[in-house]
C-alpha cells in the first residue's frame, strides 16, 4: 500500500502519469479490504470463545460468508495480472523517475522493512496458497461431524480454485512468451536464406503473404527447452541459439542490433520475465535471432552422440549431431552441434529424446483413435 499511495500521490502532482496503477497493483484495493474484513472476523470469534470459555469456537459461518464469497475470486483476480504486473515492472525500472519513485520515496520507508517492489507484489499468492492448510488446521479441531464435513469440502474447492488459477496463470505466462519470441526471432525469406533460390519481384510479396511467423502463434505449442549452443561449419564456429518446443525445434543465428530495448530510439519495449535470463539479457541488449534453416519436425529428426574422438581434429567437445530427414527419409540437413560443458550436452540430447518420445506417443494414440472406425452393417 505504501507503493501504490506513494504513486497515487505522485500522480496527483503530475508525476509518472504515464504509469498505469492497475497494471502495477490490479485490485489490491479490493483486495486489502476484504482480507482484512475476513481475519476481523476470524479474530473476533476467537476473542468472544476466549471471553466466554463455554460458548464453541464455530467458524462456519464466517467461512461461509468469506470462502463461498469474494475471497478466493478476489484473489484469483490479483494472481492473473501477476506476471503482467512483474513484466511491466521490469520494463519500468531503468526509468530514472521510475527509479527516484522507487528507491527515494518508497524502500527507504522503515514499514517497507528493506524489501523491494517484486517482494511485496508476491505475497497476495502466498496468502491464498496458505488458506488450504488454515481449513485443515480448523478441520483437524474442529469436533463437530457436520462441521468437519463441511470444513473439508470448503478446503477441497479452495484447492481446485488453485489448481485452476495455475493452469489459466501458465497460459497466460505461455501467452506472454510467445509473443515475445514472435518480436524476436526473425524468419528470412527463402530468397535471403539460400542465394540458389530466384524470385522476381512481382512475386515476392504473394509468396510473403503466407510468411512462417505464425508458426508460433499457437496457443497449444509449448516451449520445452532453450539455450545457446555452437554450431560447427565448414570454416568457423557460429552462435547459434536453439528452441525446443513440443513439435518441432528450431536453430537460429544470434545477431546483435547496435539500438537497445529500452534506448530512445526504439522506446519502451517490455522483455518478459519467464524467457531465460541469458535470452532477456541479450532481448536487452538489442539481440534478435534470424532462423537458420527451416523447422525441423519431431518426427523428422535423428539425433545422434559424437564421441569426442571423432571431433579432436575439429577442437570441438561435448558434441552432438541432430539430422534432418524429409518424408522420404532423405537427410536434408545436418548439424554438428556443441555444448560448453558435458553435463548441457546430455541435458539437450535427454530433452530432445524425450521431446521426442512424447510426440511419437501422442500421434501414434491419435492414429489408433482415428482408425477406430465403428462395425460395418451386414447391408454394405
């Protein structure tokens, strides 16, 4: 509350009026207001149990009121713009007003207690993860039969709401990433990657139509592993930075932009907090990733392990080899791949094959199901 009333303040004085106090602090207001509304209650049963020692300590009622009510949607509500509100947090920071609002008016306060933004943003989620074991703590003294019953099925629903609220959180995360890897990577035409490929002009646009960027605005697809690994060619070693995701992976070049996220030139531009800090540094630093060759699809890849004898000529170790075939079973490409250390080459394979694995089984149960047709009539 000290942060959000501090920027309301400044606010009023027409400072930081760019900065949007819902995206930041959601409905903490709301928030505030009803949990404290809830442990007055809790409180004051325990108070007038304690005053008058033969009345029972009967919870049901506020739990009803509070459990069945606004509290846990409340919460539901501020856990959703969570991510948002560290995103846009981030992307706040290197702000020189920003940072004065901060540091000067706001950590420096004695009830902040010397904990930041970010630390304090997190609590409202470990507050509603705490309430399940606050019903079982109750549930577990509580003596009456329906009230133990009524407890218990109280806590159960608070628990799916939680699960619930992961599941729509990691799709919003999912979201978030996604788009971001769409600013990032950047997908060459057939023309620029390979010079042996000619388009007139006339007709490269109907061919940018049906550009490959969308590839990644699936909401289904998900990103399994990523990381910067050196790909060997014939006259150098080049950086590249690799993206697993559940159906195909992806090799692309790093390259750097002299304009930085952040600068005056380029403006404000947000870098979310669940990429890799390696890729939100170089995001920061003006990086992007050009695809070096085409997707290579999971049921179209061979992976195999180079012995380091094999490779000493070269001066490359912790190296792995990953094919690409055609439908024909034709290698298409080939990359001779090298992690710095031994233990980042086993993970890759280990992820790759595992990546693998799964997508094999799930197509495999999706072709049994499909031929599962029903019994023919005896009149065909």
């Amino acid at each position: 509350k000290i942060f959000m009333n501090t920027l309301k303040y400044l606010q009023s004085n027409e400072f930081l009026l760019d900065v949007d106090l819902w995206r930041l602090f959601a409905n903490l207001e709301e928030l505030n207001k009803i949990s404290l509304s809830f442990l007055k209650s809790f409180f004051e049963t325990v108070k007038e149990h304690v005053s008058k020692s033969d009345s029972s300590m009967d919870f049901s009622f506020i739990l009803r009121k509070f459990f069945q009510g606004d509290l846990c949607q409340t919460h539901q509500i501020y856990c959703l713009n969570y991510t948002s509100a560290v995103f846009y947090l981030e992307n706040l920071r290197p702000r020189e007003d920003f940072g004065i609002y901060l540091k000067q008016w706001c950590e420096q306060n004695k009830r902040c207690k010397r904990l930041h933004l970010p630390e304090l943003l997190v609590a409202p989620l470990h507050r509603l993860t705490r309430y399940p074991l606050l019903l079982d703590n109750i549930w577990k003294r509580s003596t009456d039969e329906t009230e133990k019953g009524f407890i218990w099925s109280l806590k159960e629903k608070v628990e799916k709401s939680i699960r619930d609220l992961e599941g729509k959180v990691k799709w919003l995360d999912n979201i978030q990433k996604f788009r971001q890897l769409q600013e990032v990577i950047i997908w060459p035409q057939v023309w620029d990657r390979d010079k042996r490929f000619f388009v007139p002009e006339y007709l490269k646009q109907s061919i940018r139509e049906n550009s490959s960027e969308n590839i990644l605005s699936s909401v289904k697809r998900l990103l399994l592993h990523e990381g910067r690994l050196t790909l060997a060619e014939s006259t150098r070693l080049l950086d590249v930075y690799l993206f697993l995701f559940d159906d195909f992976l992806l090799i692309t070049k790093i390259k750097r932009n002299k304009k930085k996220y952040g600068g005056s030139d380029t403006g404000l531009i947000p870098v979310c907090p669940s990429l890799t800090p390696e890729l939100q540094s170089f995001i920061r630093e003006g990086g992007f990733c050009t695809v070096l060759d085409q997707p290579i699809p999971l049921d179209r890849l061979i992976l195999k392990n180079v012995d380091p004898v094999h490779v000493t000529v070269f001066s490359l170790r912790n190296a792995f080899l990953i094919q690409h075939e055609n439908r024909y079973r034709q290698c298409i490409a080939v990359f001779l791949l090298q992690a710095q250390t031994e233990t980042a080459k086993k993970t890759w394979m280990s992820q790759i094959e595992t990546a693998i694995s799964n997508y094999t089984m799930q197509h495999e149960t999706k072709k049994s199901t499909a031929f599962c047709f029903p019994a023919e009539s005896s009149e065909i």
